[in-house]
C-alpha cells in the first residue's frame, strides 16, 4: 500500500539502533543507512531539525511471519530497555486470528509487531498505520479526496475511526480522534497522471500544496511526485518512480 513511510526521529543513531533491535527479529534487515536516512523497505527515519520537526503520535505495526517472532520482537526491544507497551497476546477486539504486541519507540510513537494467521495479500512490511486527528470529519474528507488518485479504497467509517486501504494490499491506515499525530510523511505509488490528479485535485479543494508535480532527481534519476499536507500537517506525497530510458547513442 505504502510506497514509503518516514518519520523524524530526536536522535538518528538512538532511533537506528532501537528499530534495527526490534525489526531484526521479525526478518526485516536495514535495507539502507545513509548520512540521510536509514531505509527499513518502505520505512524510513530521518533525523528531526527546525525546519522538518519530530514525529510524534504515530502508531506504525509491522509485519510478523509469525507469532514466535512477535514475541522475538518484544523480548529483544524489552531487553534492550526500550517502554513495554504492551506484551504479546491475541487482540481479538481487532481479529479472531490477530497476535500482537507493543513498544515504546525512543521518541514516544507506538511500535507494534502483529502476526495474522489469514494469508496476507502483498509484500509490504508495514501493517498499518494509526494516526491520530483533531477534527475526525475533516481528515476523512481530505482522504476521501486524494484517494482515488492515490488509489485508496474507504474501509472502515464510524465515529471513532476511518480506515483506509489499497486494493490488493495487506497494509491499511486509520485516522482515529484524539491529539494529532504530527509530522508523518506518508508516501503512495502512482503513475504521472496519478501524481498530478493527486495535487490538483486536493489543492483545487483547498487544502495546501506542500510541492508541486516534478521531478525530484536528488533522491534518484526519474523520480516524479507531489505533495500535499493533510488537515493536521502531514505530508503526503503521490510518487512515480518511472526512470528515463538511456539516450540512444548516436553513431
């Protein structure tokens, strides 16, 4: 579902450390460290600063292959000193077949590893995602509006929760009341039609541009997106990631 998901972290080699404690388990190995950013597949942490301020009030679940490595997951991160927020154990309140459990990251944003027994539908490592929202009716509007260009499907709608998902994927987010969640970068794939729909829909509806459709080369040849901040100030991007074919030579 997520092409990527990025978050600030107070301190970049405390965090590092913590999510490579805690990941490693659940067979997820550091897919890039870089002076920049440190790359877990799709999720991704980059050092907070003035201008770019710290994630705070995230929820982010992450895949499970299984329940052993559920429990792995919380025993390492318990060890390693990190919050228990919350040991491993069936939640049948979010599924008969649903195993999973809690840590405190070093910023305070909730951690969970979760194991399902169903199939799961895509490869993606990240379950889902809750955020937290000021004006519930207000964040669902504005994800009802990007979503058919970030191609979101509405899942769940009620007074206490929205929920989100892409068709053909395991991954899902809610937007749940409460103090919000700020400064989450949440990143979905499209084609250059898809990022340009995505922009001009949204800020045609008045919510703010935060980077018009283009190319952003620094972060590789071919990179093409837009984005756009949600009611509480996140920033969400639509991105294709088509790379130009070769110049043919000239002989």
């Amino acid at each position: 579902m997520f092409d990527h998901v990025t978050i600030r972290v107070s301190d970049r080699a405390v965090s590092e450390r913590f999510f490579e404690t805690v990941l490693t388990p659940l067979g997820l190995e550091t897919s890039l460290s870089t002076k920049s950013f440190a790359v877990w597949r799709e999720f991704m942490l980059t050092e907070a600063s003035d201008e770019h301020p710290l994630t705070h009030g995230l929820h982010v679940a992450f895949v499970a292959p299984s329940r052993e490595q559920v429990d792995e997951f919380w025993q390492a991160g318990v060890d390693a000193g990190h919050p228990d927020d919350g040991p491993p154990g069936p939640r049948p309140q979010y599924g008969e077949d649903y195993y999973g459990a809690y840590l405190g990251d070093p910023d305070g944003n909730s951690v969970e590893a979760v194991h399902r027994a169903a199939p799961r539908r895509g490869e993606g490592s990240v379950d889902h995602l809750w955020i937290r929202v000021a004006d519930l009716a207000a964040a669902t509007a504005f994800y009802r509006t990007v979503a058919p260009a970030a191609d979101l499907d509405l899942r769940h709608e009620g007074p206490e929760r929205t929920s989100f998902a892409a068709g053909g994927s395991g991954g899902s987010f809610s937007l749940v009341p409460g103090p919000p969640t700020q400064n989450v970068h949440m990143a979905f794939p499209g084609d250059d039609e898809a990022v340009r729909r995505f922009y001009d829909e949204a800020t045609a509806a008045g919510y703010r541009g935060n980077g018009e459709p283009g190319e952003r080369p620094r972060y590789h040849p071919g990179y093409y997106a837009a984005y756009v901040l949600d009611p509480d100030g996140n920033n969400i991007e639509v991105v294709d990631h088509h790379r130009p074919e070769p110049a043919p030579r000239r002989v």
